[in-house]
C-alpha cells in the first residue's frame, strides 16, 4: 500500500495514496517519515532556502533510514530565475550555495553521487499567443514551449505557419513516424503539435498569470558528474546508477537550473535530446532520467488534454497527471532500501518509485507544506 | 481636467483622465468613467468547480476560470499580490472578447465560467458583458469578490451572476481599517444580504490567528441570520505578502471554534491546508457524508463521491440546498 503522509506544520494527516482518502496507519516507516516530516517544514520556493531544506531532510532521512539509494531533487535554482528578475551575478552565487548543499550531503552521507544538471536557461523572448485561432487549444504548465491543437482549420495552419516564436507544426502521423513510441502516448497526442522557438511560450486559454523572466534553454547536452564510468545519453543514468547499486550506495542527484555553461564541477556532457526534441525541467525528463526510456514511451505526450483525466475517479490525486505510478523507476527496479527528498513537488515521489519520498508540497509558488509517499509493503 | 466619482466600489475614488484610482483600472474621459483593459485577462485555466471554491453549485462541474489584475483591496496577507497589487496593464496579456471566452470554455469541455484570482469589481463592465453571452451559450457565470462594492453594483452583479462567493474577512472594522485598507466591514455585510436571494450565494472567511479567529462565531451568527444554508468556507490562511512571516493558524483550534458555530450554521467548510477533512458536506439531520471531498492544496476541494438523491441525503432524504445536481466531469468532452 503507498500512504500519503501530510503535514502543513503543526499537523499531519495520513492518506491512502491511491484514493485520497484519509486512512489510520501503523507502520514504523510511517512513523519514521512522520518524524521527518515534522522536523523540516518547507521554507518555500522563492525563499533560497529550499535546497537547504532538501540537505537537511535527505542526512535527516538517511539517518534514520539508512537507503543504499537515495534520489534527490534540488529545484531552487529553477524558481528565481525563472519568476524573479534575478541578475546573472545572483545566479552564479545561487549556483555555488546550491552545491554547497549538495556537497554537504555527499560528505556526511557518504553517497557516491551521480549528479545530473538539469538544463540552463535564455531570456524570456516573449509569448506566442494562440486564443485567435479557432480549433482548441492545449497550452498548459508554468512555461509551455509545446502547445496541442486539436480540430484546427486551414486558416488556423496557415496563420501559426508565419507566427513569430512558432518553429515547428506537426501532424500526429508525421510526429509518430519520426519519434515512434507508445500507443498510450499516442492515444493522448493532439491532432496538432505546436512547437515554440527556444525563449518563447505559448499563451492560450489554459495559461497562468505570473510573469516570466527567463525560460529553459534548449539544450542538446547536459552536465553529468559521477565517477561510475561514461555514458551517453539522458536515458543511460538509469541503467548506470541500477548497476552501480550492485556494490555501492548511490545517490542521484538531479540539480535544475543549471546546464554545461553553468554547472560548477568537471563533468561529461550526455546528449539530452531526442531527433530535435530537447527535454527540459518536467515530467518527461525526470522520467527519461529514471527510467532511462524516452518521452515517447510514456503516456504523457506534450499539448495533451491532461485535464481530461481528472474525474472524481482519477487515482493518485496528489500527483497532478499522473494516473499511475511509473512502474519502471530506479526505485521500483532496485530491491534495497530506497528514499528521495525533493525540492520539486510531484515529480520527486513520481519517478523515484522508492520506499520514502518526501518533497515539498507547493502547487503554483504556494508553499502549502510537505508530503511523504510511503510504500507499506 | 474633468474629475468623476467611480461608480464602482465604496472607495468612490476620483478618477480622471490621468488618475485610475486605487485599483488602477478605470479612468475618466469626456466626463464618462471607462474601463482601461475592457476584455483583457491575467490567466485563464481549468478548474473543478470546487477548487474556486464553490461547493453547492453545480457540484462537479468543470469550470474555466478566469483572472484579471488588480484590486480595491491591500490585503497585507494577500497571496495573489503579484496580480492585486501591482500595475495591471503588462499582466492582462490575453485579450479575450465574450464570444471568445465561451468558445474557450465550450471547447475544453467546461459547463461554467468563474472570475477568480482577483477582484471582479475592477473589470466589472467587461463582466456584465460576458455574462449575457455565456448565458445565451447556456454557461452560468460566476465571480469570487471582497464585496467592496457599492449598492446597485450589488445588485448587478446579483443579477449578472449566476453564483457569487463573497469573502467576508472579518466582522470587526479594526482588522479592516488594519490589515485591509478599507474603513469597515459593514459594507461587505451590507452587500450579502443584497447578493442573497438574487443569486447562488457562498460565504469565505480568512482567519488569521490572533486577528480575526475571534470573529468566528459572530460571523456564523450574521451568516445563520441570513439564511442557515448559506456555505461558508473557512480558510486557514497561509499568509503571504506583508505578512509572510506571520505563523500559520493552528488548525484544532480554529476547528473546535467552528464546531460550535456548525450548531447554528450547518454547512461550515474548513480548508486551504492539503488534506483537510472538513471539505465534505455532511448531512444536518443525519450526519451522513452527502458529498466525499478531499483538500488537494489552496483553498478549495476536489469530490470524490455523492450519496445524493435528487439532491436529498441518500442515507435520509433530508433536501439539502445545493443548486444542480451533481454533473460528470466529462459529460462534455465530445472528442
């Protein structure tokens, strides 16, 4: 059973994780995470302590735990730069208190780290607005460079064909045939896929309001660090750090907001692409990192109606659109004990498929606590 | 240079063709007071029904909520400062006539239109003329206010408006001269009562610990003297802004508080804290869960299920004041 442990300080509730529903739990994991939880109460998003909080909460966790795998996601370097007018000075210091974090965790755990940076950033270029068109539009997500289209008429094609920031138009046919990948993922597809130039955003009637001063950068490499051995690709991390768990305890450390111009240790770049499609901070990269599969292998296709699948009966409430559990997650391949601790909501206990996760609970900037997902058997 | 009284909300600011008052968003030209962003929105998402939150209308629905920029207010706890207190013109990005908006909604499938995240007062004129075109395309709308408004606005928006959550800070002026910049709660009240009757009426309350937590049963009491099947939504402030250091309200205690008050007022609903299990609606004569909802953070809820019959309690068929039955949340997806 996975059990959803809640608390907004000062109080906690457990859930069934599946349903939602409130249960009464009595296992010592429970209790163990329960402690946890009650000791590390999120300072938010934009506060620049957050990745203090994933340190302090993953040595906190290791302690009591004691995992051979630990996932750890640190996502403040992501927040201001993306939401706040931050100068490329701040950056740099935000930057080296972020490692310094993420080195005091390696020193007092003991972990032998693989750690990925997770994609730098541009200026924000501007957005590409979609609400003349007249088929419907899918453009969701804090920083959408995809959007769906669906039931789009000729003028429709025609006028996104001479937009500024539109870089690409493709059919669901023609996107299959160069990418491949799952019928889920393409049960889901849009009719359309509308591709922004790098630094743009699709604007459209699912949009929010805050404004954006940098965007992720396009890029077609990332920096990994680790002493395991090379690899190539954004999907090989899984299968790296699985055979290292074979004799070592590994710790995969997933930094977002930095890429190969900023990422401040030696490192090799792995390719982070797929044809021309780039990944950036999200669900299909965290999933590519561990699960070492492809965006197209996995039912969440960029520009899709994702609002569709939250009836009264979608499972895994907590966990925004997904309706399962990965099921192919470090965590839920590897036998030994496992824990995560993450500054990105959702995505930490999404992917890392391990026995305790624990992350923030912030929905759109709002910190409203912590949560941990706790598998009971 | 002509100076004109804003006919909108009780600041009655003096507006001119320079000057756009307190909430930034109208001006006065030729002597006429005029909307500076007519048509123009901040945001634009989709939402349940209840996550706005509205419990008691349309359970279920899917509804396509709207935002704009700017208020009348200066809450110090506010947590959409960055669209109330700001200047509005560089957030309102998406221009969106009435015809558009309804085209929005019907094709994400939405049964209605809500205008949430900021104050509906500020865009009223753009409002009343989305209203009658939702209508026509069978989308009630509906608005999330201060209440700040001046009388006849209060009666326009009872008649433009199909379902109305009013935010009901406190009942003591102090905490609304303090913390909110206006002189007193009496015009909120005022406008409840004006707003009941003339349309689907829901009551929110912040309560900040140390505040306005000691308002809470004269609030119920005011609220029952309306009508004892008005909602009220009490929300565990988590304070943001000028106040974002300010501890979170401890939750047994505003809910022992509210337990008393439910005697009187029975549909008390105690959110904005991610599990919460006081978002459900629970029977008053027979204590039976009629509708299953769960806190999935922010100030509303998600339902799980309805034990509803005709909108009766299905345990003991007690009629429970909910406007339209439960709607499935797909009923009009079409692709």
């Amino acid at each position: 059973m996975e059990i959803g442990l809640i608390d907004v300080v000062e109080w906690q509730t457990a859930v069934d994780f599946r349903t939602g529903r409130p249960v009464v739990v009595d296992h010592p994991r429970v209790d163990l995470a329960a402690e946890v939880l009650r000791a590390h109460p999120y300072p938010g998003d934009l506060t620049g302590e957050g990745d203090r909080w994933v340190t302090n909460t993953a040595l906190d966790l290791n302690e009591r735990y004691a995992p051979d795998f630990m996932l750890l996601t640190y996502a403040n370097l992501y927040f201001p730069a993306v939401f706040s007018p931050l100068s490329e000075g701040e950056r740099a210091a935000h930057i080296v208190q972020t490692f310094e974090q993420v080195e005091r965790f390696l020193n007092e755990s003991g972990f032998v780290p693989v750690i990925v940076g997770l994609g730098d950033f541009v200026p924000f270029q501007g957005y590409v607005y979609l609400t003349d068109l007249e088929g419907q539009v899918v453009s969701g997500g804090m920083n959408p460079r995809y959007a769906g289209l669906n039931q789009a008429t000729a003028r429709d094609l025609s006028r996104l064909a001479e937009r500024e920031g539109v870089a690409r138009l493709f059919t669901r046919d023609a996107f299959r045939v160069q990418f491949g990948g799952c019928q889920q993922f393409y049960d889901r597809f849009p009719e359309h896929l509308v591709v922004a130039e790098e630094g743009y955003i699709f604007r459209g009637p699912s949009s929010g309001a805050r404004p954006l001063y940098r965007v992720p950068k396009y890029d077609r490499t990332l920096p990994l660090y680790t002493s395991l051995g090379a690899v190539e690709a954004i999907t090989d991390v899984a299968g790296l750090t699985l055979h290292a768990l074979e004799r070592e305890r590994v710790a995969l450390i997933l930094v977002e907001g930095v890429g190969c111009k900023s990422f401040p240790l030696s490192f090799q770049p792995i390719s982070n692409a797929l044809h021309w499609h780039t990944y950036s901070v999200g669900d299909s990269q965290y999933l590519a990192l561990t699960t070492g599969k492809h965006f197209v292998e996995h039912p969440y296709p960029p520009g899709y109606r994702y609002y569709v699948d939250d009836g009264e009966d979608k499972p895994y409430p907590f966990s925004a659109i997904f309706t399962e559990m990965p099921p192919d997650t470090i965590g839920a391949r590897f036998a030994g004990r496992s824990a995560a601790v993450g500054g990105r909501g959702i995505l930490t206990h999404a992917v890392a498929g391990v026995d305790i996760a624990i992350e923030c609970f912030v929905r759109a900037l709002y910190n409203h606590g912590v949560m941990a997902v706790v598998l009971t058997e | 240079m002509t100076h004109v009284e804003c006919p909108f909300c009780e600041r009655r600011c003096t507006l001119t063709e320079l000057s756009g008052g307190f909430c930034q968003t109208y001006q006065a030209i030729d002597g006429a007071v005029v909307e500076r962003f007519p048509h123009r929105y901040s945001s634009s998402v989709i939402s349940h029904i209840e996550a706005i939150p509205f419990y008691h209308f349309q359970p279920g629905s899917r509804s396509l909520m709207l935002g704009g920029a700017g208020c009348n207010f200066d809450c110090h706890y506010c947590s959409n400062a960055y669209v109330a207190r700001c200047d509005p013109e560089p957030l309102l990005t998406l221009h969106l006539p009435p015809e558009r908006v309804v085209r929005f909604a019907d094709q994400a499938g939405c049964h209605n239109i809500t205008f949430a995240v900021n104050e509906p007062t500020v865009a009223l004129p753009t409002l009343l003329a989305l209203s009658p075109v939702a209508r026509a395309a069978g989308l009630p709308v509906g608005v999330l206010t201060n209440g700040y408004m001046q009388p006849d606005v209060a009666v326009q928006m009872g008649e433009a408006f199909d379902f109305v959550n009013v935010s009901l800070k406190a009942i003591n002026d102090d905490f609304y001269r303090e913390y909110v910049g206006v002189p007193a709660a009496s015009v909120i009240m005022r406008n409840i009562e004006t707003l009941h009757g003339k349309t689907h009426l829901e009551v929110s309350t912040p309560v900040v610990q140390g505040l306005n937590d000691g308002d809470i049963s004269a609030i119920a009491d005011f609220i029952a003297s309306i009508s004892p099947e008005i909602p009220w939504h009490v929300f565990r402030l988590l304070p943001e802004y000028k106040m974002a250091d300010y501890e979170r309200p401890p939750i047994e205690a505003i809910n022992t508080a509210l337990e008393a008050a439910r005697e009187k007022l029975p549909y008390i609903y105690f959110g904005n804290f991610v599990g919460s299990q006081w978002v459900s609606t629970i029977c008053p004569r027979c204590g039976s869960v009629a509708v299953e909802r769960i806190n999935l953070g922010g100030c509303g809820a998600k339902p799980l299920t309805y034990h509803l019959n005709d909108n009766r309690c299905a345990a003991c068929d007690y009629a429970l004041p909910i406007a339209g039955e439960p709607i499935t949340w797909n009923s009009k997806e079409v692709m």
